[in-house]
C-alpha cells in the first residue's frame, strides 16, 4: 500500500514514455535515405517540403490533405546545393524552418515538460504527506493513503463523553489554560504540554482529546502514529515538523497523535522494516515537544494502549509526562454511554437500554455505539419505526459473537452440540454464585458453534477464588456431559480446554490460589492485554517451580473436570430433557432453561423465543 503512489509516478512516467515512442508512428514518418527522397522529388511526386537545417521532410503528392504520409531523411553535412533548385524545378512547395526548430529544442522539451512535472508531482505527493499543499490535482489521489493533519473546530465536548470521570477532570483542567494562556503565563504557572491517554481501544481516547479542543474552542490537529510507518524515510519526521509549525501558528491549539505505540515502541528493538523511518519520526516528536517554550500554547494529546511497550523518553518530564487511564466503562457508565448514542434514536422502550447495559461487560464505548447501530440496521430491515428490545439483544449478540451462520450440521452433530451446551448451563445453573444464565443456543455464530450466555450478576472488579472455581467446572462441564451422556469426548471443547487452562494457570502463577506454592508471580511470559501502567517482567524460574505449577494447573483442572462430572451425573434426566429441548428449539431463554433444569423435566408451554 505504501508503495502505491510510487507505482502510479512510474506508470505515469512510463505511459509518456511509451507515448512518445509511438507518437512518431502515429504521425506516419518514413526515414528514408537522402538519395530516396531525392529520386522522389526527381520523379514529381512530391507536394511539399519542410527544410531544416540538417534534415528533409517531404509530402507526397497524392497524399496530400487526408492523413500524409511523410518521407524524411537527413541531409549530407556539407549541405547539397542541387536540393532547392530542383524542388524549385519539381514546383514543391518548400518551407524553411530556422536552425532552432526541429532541432535541438523539439527534442528537449517533451523531456522537460516530463521531467517538470515528475518533480511537481512528486512535491506534491511529498505535500500531501506533510499536510502543507491545498486540495485539487493529483495529489488528491493519495489523500486517502496520507490523509494530512486535519485542523478542524471539533464540534464534540464532555457532555458527548459518557463515564471517564477522571479521566475527564484530569483533561478539563486544560481547557483553561487553552482558552486563555495568557493567564498562566503571567504568573510563570508551567502547564503541561503532552498528556498520554492510555487505554483499550475504543474507551474514547479520540473523543476526549477532541472534547478537549471543542470546549477550549480551538483548532484540533490529529494524526495517526501507523500513518507514519511504510512510508519512505524521512518523510514522517518531516510530517511532524510541519504538523506542529501548523499547530504553533494556530495556537492556542490542540495537537492529537493516535497509536503512539506504532511509532513510539522503544528505540532499536524495531521488528522488521520501518524502523529507521520510525526512529527519525520518533525523535522528531520528542524534539517538538523539547522545544515548545512556555508561550506556545499547544497541547500535545497522544494514545495508546500499549504503555509498556513506549520508549521511556516519551515518558519523561516535559515530554508526555501527564498520564490519564481510559478504562473499559462499567454497568452505569455503559448505561450512559448507551444513552448518548440512543439520542437520535426511535427505541420502542428507552427503559431496554438497562438490560443491555449490564448484558454487555467488556463493551467498550465503541463497542455499544456499534451495538445501537446495527440494532437500527436490524429494525430497518424489518421495516420497523422503532427499535425493540429483540433488536438491541440480536444486536448485542452479533456485535459479541459474530453474525448467524448457516452452517449445515448433521442430526448427530448436533445432538452432540446440544449435549455440550446443556452441560454448560447445568452447571452453571447448579453452581452457587456462578453469573446468572441468560440464554443457551445451538445456533452457530461468528465462531462458537453454539453458545451458554451468562450475565454477571453485580460488575466484579476482583474475582473470588470460589467464582473462579466455579468457573473452571462451568467450562469443563461440556465436555463432562459428552462423556456422561452420549459416552466419548469431542474435539468441539477445544477454546473450553483452553480457557479453563489459562484460567488455571493464572490461578496458580499470579494469584496464589495454589496452597503449596502460595502467593509468587510465577508467570511465564509477559502478558499483553492492557493493564494499566503496570506490566509484569517474564522471570526466570527453575525447572522445577516450573513443574510444580504444571502440576498444580493440572490438579485444579482434573478438580474441576471431576466436579462437572459429578454434576452432570447427579442431575442426568433434567440434562436430557434440557438438550431435547433445546434440539427442538435451537434456543433457550432464562426462563425456559429454568423451567427444564428445576422440574425435572416439566417444560411448562413457554412462548417461542425471537430468532
Ligand atoms: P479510542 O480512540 O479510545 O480507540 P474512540 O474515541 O475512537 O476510541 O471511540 C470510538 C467511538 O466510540 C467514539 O467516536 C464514540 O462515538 C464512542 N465512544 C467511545 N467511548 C465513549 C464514551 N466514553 N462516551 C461516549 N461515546 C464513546
């Protein structure tokens, strides 16, 4: 993709190239020998003749007014003095060029042109990529690819950002200092330039930074750190240099650099290409932010989240030294995330938002935003007016597990599928203080082929040793009902097996749930999800700590396997008449899962579920 402009330039070139070979037979010119073009004129035939100081063009007579042909040929050094009066004699009609045309200029000049606009293009390219050109021309074929440091009015403010209390006042102090800078200054108040806003991807980390320019009323400069990479050397850094000469002269401004990460990874541990282009990129954004002296009212936004891979010189004082966490919203902060983007909205029943807000831990902002939207799409489809309660949990399903596939799957397969999910909600259902059932399906989604939804009962922040358990025996107790009710295993416990181990695992090497070995970090390897500022080193371990976790991980797990198996045994016939059920229905709702598990089998008539 990078190369992409590059290849066009190169097309272009080569296109006039070609062009200007072929031209010259378009226009039909023979060379001929000077001794042929003389016979030629000799016999009569021709019309007319361009004279030049080194060469002959002739016109046929008969060709004349259509499409001629024309005849040239380089005249003798010495000249021939027999040349005009015989074209005087033959009644040719003859035109004398001056030495300059024809001659050295009318070859030049279509080089020159080209090499012109080789060089216009490629400024302008360079132009584009550094934001300083205009629009109009060539160059807006690569806006796409380069999009330049926009300077917009952001229209957004903190009212259009839900939850992030603190994240929020920490970037609001700012405004003031934006609005009116003079004010600090007059007292020597240092204020701080580069704020880092760290957190999962869709936590609005943009929307902050541009709330943060829309209240201040100021111009917003945005820019992605990934933009910068592919691109050849030198271009970035110099993309920097005129993104903040543009933001200094509009100032008071706010500048925003996205994915800092991409650029900002720590110096000299680059993977594979790129990396000078982004040291040079990354250099030229600490000396920008070096050299703000304490007049120029600019602040300098940037996100992430990946901190800990960030060179620690962008963390220093002066640099990005403010750090503000963007955490994923809870229950009431993705309630009003929700009711944000629900404003414009025609929901049959605003109070639907409620169950959807704490259906969706995990959500981020951009999660929900997507989540509202494809439930509109949905009541569209429908040729609804409004948006109803089946189209925000159709939404909430999709948008978490993927769209329904249709995906044929032969009776005894699924009988199978139908036996593992219904071991999962068993389990879930018998298991004291697990998340509260929500649904269970065999319909396959995105990639789970089926599905046992649970809805946490309250947002957990920590998570018990008990809760952790149970969940162990929730995973496993698929596999345990294959085993029990239809008699082998299947490879369809696959992400179960592999969950619950990372699960035991964690229990084990992070938090100490292990009596023997207790609390020690004995992780094997970094972790990479986001968590904050803190991220723990790999250590080194003996081979024999080592095993005993193994040891440990297997024990909690054979445990757990053990516990669903004793479940799946003791409650066997509400199991059955679970999985019939569900075969019929393909999917179960709260009530109905109840309604099999608790009665030993008396499914009450129960009104189909929307699907
Ligand atoms: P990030 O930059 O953290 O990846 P964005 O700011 O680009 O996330 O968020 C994408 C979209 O998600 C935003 O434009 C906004 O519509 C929505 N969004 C995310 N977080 C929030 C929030 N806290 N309040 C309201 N909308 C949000």
């Amino acid at each position: 993709m990078g190369r992409a402009p590059y290849l066009l330039l190169w097309l272009f070139t080569f296109g006039i190239l070609i062009s200007m070979l072929i031209i010259p037979n378009q226009s039909r010119t023979e060379i001929v020998a000077y001794s042929q073009l003389k016979q030629m004129i000799r016999d009569g035939t021709v019309a007319q003749a361009i004279v030049a100081q080194h060469e002959i063009t002739v016109i046929r007579k008969e060709a004349a007014g259509t499409d001629p042909i024309r005849f040239r040929a380089v005249t003798p050094a010495q000249g021939d003095p027999e040349l005009l009066p015989l074209l005087e004699k033959e009644n040719v009609t003859v035109t004398a060029l001056a030495p300059s045309e024809g001659s050295l200029l009318t070859y030049l000049l279509p080089w020159l042109v080209l090499i012109g606009f080789y060089v216009w293009l490629q400024r302008r390219m360079m132009g584009q990529m550094g934001g300083g050109v205009g629009p109009g021309g060539i160059g807006e074929l690569f806006k796409g690819r380069f999009s330049k440091p926009t300077d917009q009015r952001s229209r957004v403010t903190f009212a259009d950002v839900a939850g992030q209390d603190q994240a929020k006042k920490e970037v609001a102090e700012l405004v003031e200092f934006l609005r009116e800078p003079e004010r600090f200054q007059q007292v020597g108040a240092e204020v701080p330039h580069g704020v880092l806003l760290m957190g999962p991807p869709g936590t609005g980390k943009t929307l902050l930074a541009k709330a943060l320019a829309g209240e201040a009323d100021v111009p917003f400069f945005s820019t992605s750190g990934s933009e910068f990479i592919e691109v050849f050397v030198g271009v970035g850094a110099g993309r920097v240099r005129r993104m903040f000469e543009a933001a200094r002269k509009a100032a008071p401004a706010v500048v925003f650099i996205d994915e800092l990460d991409s650029i900002g990874r720590t110096r000299g541990t680059g993977l594979g290409g790129g990396h000078d282009e982004r040291e040079q990129t990354l250099n030229q954004i600490l000396a920008e932010l070096d050299g703000f002296d304490d007049k120029a009212a600019v602040v300098v936004l940037a996100a992430t989240n990946r901190p800990d891979v960030l060179d620690p010189a962008l963390l220093r004082p002066g640099r990005f030294d403010r750090h503000v966490v963007l955490n994923l919203p809870d229950k009431t902060a993705r309630r009003a995330i929700l009711d944000i983007h629900a404003r414009e909205l025609p929901l049959a029943d605003p109070a639907n938002l409620d169950e959807i807000a704490a259906g969706t831990p995990g959500f981020s902002g951009a999660d929900l935003k997507n989540l509202l939207n494809e439930a509109a799409i949905a009541a569209a489809r429908r040729r609804a007016n409004t948006i109803t309660e089946a189209d925000l949990q159709e939404a909430r399903d999709k948008v978490m597990m993927g769209t329904v596939r249709t995906l044929a799957i032969q009776p005894e397969e699924r009988h199978r599928l139908a036996v593992h999910e219904a071991g999962h909600t068993a389990a879930a259902f018998y298991t004291p203080g697990a998340d509260l059932l929500y649904k269970v399906t065999i319909i396959p989604r995105g990639r789970a082929l089926g599905g046992t939804h649970m809805l946490e009962k309250e947002e957990r922040h920590t998570l018990p040793e008990d809760y952790l358990r149970s969940q162990l025996v929730i995973l496993l107790a698929g596999r345990a009902a294959e085993q029990e009710l239809i008699g082998t295993v299947s490879s369809g416990a696959d992400d179960d097996i592999k969950r619950a181990t990372a699960l035991a695992r964690s229990m084990v090497a992070r938090w100490g749930m292990d009596a023997d070995l207790g609390p020690v970090d004995l992780r094997q390897s970094e972790d990479h999800p986001f968590l904050g500022q803190t991220i723990a080193q790999p250590h080194e371990h003996a081979d024999r700590t080592a095993a005993r976790v193994d040891d440990a991980v297997i024990a909690l797990l054979k445990e757990a396997s053990d516990e669903a198996a004793r479940l799946i045994t003791e409650h066997r016939s509400q199991i059955s008449s679970l999985v019939g059920e569900l075969e019929s229905q393909e999917v179960l709702d709260r009530e109905q899962i109840e309604a099999c598990l608790s009665d030993g089998g008396n499914v009450r008539p129960l009104k189909r579920p929307q699907h």
